[in-house]
C-alpha cells in the first residue's frame, strides 16, 4: 500500500507540474490580448485549466501523503473532466481557426491578407463593427505600426528592402494597403497613389496616410488579426496536445495504484479471481 500512495503521490506532483505550462500558455495569450492580438477571451479557460489542475493535483498528492482515500477519489473524479475540458479546448482552438490564411504575394517577403478567406464563429466576431471598435483601438495603441519603421546608419529602408520583409499578419494587414491597390512605397506607413492601377478591393478607398487611421478600417487588418490569432492559438494548442497525452498518461498511472491501495484494503492477495474470493472451493489439499 505504501508503494502505491508514493506512486499516486509522484503522480499528483507530476501533474502540478504539467498544470504550469497550460497556465503558462494563458498568461501567453493573456498578455498578447493586451498588446498584440487584441482579442480577450479564449485565454481564460486555459487559465482556469490551468489552475484547475494545479488545485485537484494538490488534492491528490495530500490525499497520497496522509492516506486519505476521499481526496485520492476526489482526483482521479475531478480530473475526468478537467481531461475532457482541455480536449474541448483543443477542439475548440483547431476548429476556430481550421479555415483561412494569408496569400503568396509576388516579389514579396509578407503575405496579403483578406477576410474572404476566413469564415466561421472568429470572422463573424471581427466583423461586427462595435466589436472591431474595441480591437482597432487595442491595435492603434499597442503601437504596431509605429513599430514598423526601420533604418539602417540612419538611413530609412528602400522599398526593395521593405518589400522582402517577413511582416507579422497585422503589419501587413494594418500598417500598409494591399499590394493589389497598386500604391507606391514612400516609407513603411505612408504610400503613394500610382505606380500601377488601384485594384477593386474596397480596402484600396479605406487605405489613409494619416497614421491615425492607415488600415485599421480594412478588411486586411481585420484578416491580419484573424491570422495573428491562429498563429497564436496553434502554438498554444501544441503544447497543450503534448501535455494532455502525458495527462492521460498519469491519470491511468493513478488509476490503476488507486485500484491497487482499494484491494490490499479489501483484503484481496494480488491475482486472485473476483470469482473464487465470491465462492471459495469447498475442497482443500
């Protein structure tokens, strides 16, 4: 029996451990809803795993430490659905953002981003405009494009230069007009009318110098969110993959050490039969 409390005990402190980086990993998301993704709400049952794991894993390890059955129950019950919570989680995460990604643009290191592309519960949220409101300002104020600006010795980027740039989804979306408007670089958030027709995308009318407002307005901005975030969430959902198969794991590895502690208490030697303990042999050598 002791044995087995050491095994559960283990177990439980391996599992607080594992509770970090799913807490950790909504932190993460937390502070990219503050400053770059903008979008506050998907961090928060991460976070409440996360502590949830932390809570009913120290439940088990006391249970395991002092022998409490109750609390060594309460774990293995608890953790059942903190197992399926995170399963949904990840489901959730993955069939959010299954849909839409940026286009392959020509002589370009950045990628095009446009709504159309997107679709689903994620689209339809960046969409409404009094939700935009809050994001665009979030945007605005993290300073992502001021942020954009580089030179070299002193000397401002050419436009060969800046075009080969690898620029984050809202960089791209927020901080210039699509390639397609056909405006002419002048530094990274200021472009000239010319240098090629303007396209039919509405986002090439939307497109303002001012840089109060630059594309904050536009489609691709609220594209370049939408693949900001899933750049984020798979990230996230990676390591929260890896965690729950190890979760699995541990909560088997418990099981089977609960089931062990429940029969030495029942009196049950190891590899006898439920069968012959109910009806013992009448005949004995």
């Amino acid at each position: 029996m002791r044995t087995s409390n050491h095994l559960i005990g283990l177990v439980n402190f391996l599992t607080f451990l594992l509770s970090i980086p799913i807490l950790g990993g909504g932190i993460w998301l937390s502070s990219r809803a503050n400053t770059t993704d903008c979008l506050r709400f998907l961090q928060w049952p991460l976070i409440v795993i996360g502590i949830s794991i932390m809570v009913v894993s120290l439940a088990g390890f006391a249970g395991a430490c002092y022998r409490n059955k109750f609390l060594m129950w309460f774990y293995l019950f608890v953790m059942i659905f903190v197992i399926a919570a995170l399963i949904g989680f990840i489901i959730f995460a993955y069939a959010v953002t299954d849909k839409g990604t940026g286009r392959v643009v020509l002589n370009r290191g950045y990628l095009d981003y446009y709504l159309g592309d997107y679709s689903g519960w994620l689209k339809d949220r960046v969409a409404d405009d009094g939700y935009w409101a809050k994001i665009r300002s979030c945007i605005r104020d993290s300073g992502a494009c001021s942020k954009i600006g580089r030179s070299f010795n002193g000397v401002p980027e050419t436009a060969d230069m800046f075009f080969l740039r690898r620029l984050s989804p809202i960089e791209s979306g927020c901080c210039k007009p699509p390639t397609e408007c056909g405006y002419t670089y002048v530094n990274e958030t200021v472009w000239a009318p010319g240098g090629g027709l303007v396209g039919t995308n509405p986002d090439c009318t939307v497109w303002s110098n001012d840089q109060a407002f630059l594309c904050y307005q536009c489609g691709s901005c609220r594209a370049g969110v939408l693949g900001s975030l899933k750049k984020s969430w798979r990230k996230v959902s990676v390591i929260n993959i890896v965690v729950l198969i190890i979760l699995v794991i541990f909560y088997v590895i418990a099981y089977a050490a609960y089931r062990n502690i429940k029969r030495i208490d029942n009196d049950e030697p190891a590899g006898e039969a439920r069968m012959t303990k109910a009806h013992p042999s009448h005949f004995q050598l």
